[in-house]
C-alpha cells in the first residue's frame, strides 16, 4: 500500500423509509460489512442505553455496538430505528423510548396527512 494524502474515504449510507411507520431511517454501514438502520438525528448519552443497542459512530462513517460498561459519561450513541419505530410491537426497554416512540407515532399521523410516503414504481436491478 502506498501513501495517500488523501483523507479516508467515507461510506455513503443515505436515508430510507421505514416499512412500518414510513418515517425517515439513517442507513449508516457497520464494522461487520453489513447496515444499519439508525433513528435519524437522535444521539443519546450512551450510559442512558442498554450496552447491546448502543451504536458509536466511528471515524470512518462506521458504526459499530458498543458494549462497554460503563461507558464514558459523555460518550453518545445512535440506536436503531426499529427501536424507536411507533408500528413495531416492543416491549419498553427503558422510558425515554417510550416517549421517542409515542413522538414518532404522532410525526407519522402528522406527515401521513400532508402526503402519502412515494415509493419508486420499480427498483433498480442490482446487476
């Protein structure tokens, strides 16, 4: 490998809509190659979420769990949308998710009035 001056390339995730509640999710890349599905503008102090549903951000783009406890007391987190998602039964993991996810429910009535969520006609083919 040979020296670059350029700065790391970051991985372009994007936003999509949620199947359930059709509100907007962070798809952000994780250190395993795979996705996740993150609530869009929501960073927690990591010490208020449970050690498995804590996502740091990395200096890449990345995301990755982190189970350490405890965590720094500034540290914050993301945490996946399908936690927070107001149309997926779960049970209450700790309270504040409770409240985000009776706000996300009346977001949803609130944006399902103004305009129906658009999906492409057909998605593009992958080869």
């Amino acid at each position: 490998m040979g020296f670059s001056e350029e700065e790391p390339r970051r991985l372009r995730g994007g936003q999509s809509r949620c199947p359930y509640c059709g509100l907007l999710q962070d798809r952000v890349a994780t250190l395993e190659q795979d996705w996740a599905l993150l609530e869009p503008d929501m960073s927690p102090l990591a010490h208020t979420v449970p050690a498995e549903h804590r996502w740091i951000e990395l200096s890449d783009g990345r995301v990755a769990v982190y189970g350490v406890c405890p965590p720094d007391p500034y540290q914050r987190c993301r945490v996946e949308h399908r936690l927070a998602c107001s149309a997926q039964p779960l049970p209450d993991l700790w309270p504040w998710l409770t409240s985000l996810r009776g706000a996300n429910a009346r977001r949803a009535e609130r944006e399902a009035g103004s305009e129906p969520p658009r999906f492409p006609e057909q998605w593009p083919d992958a080869g």
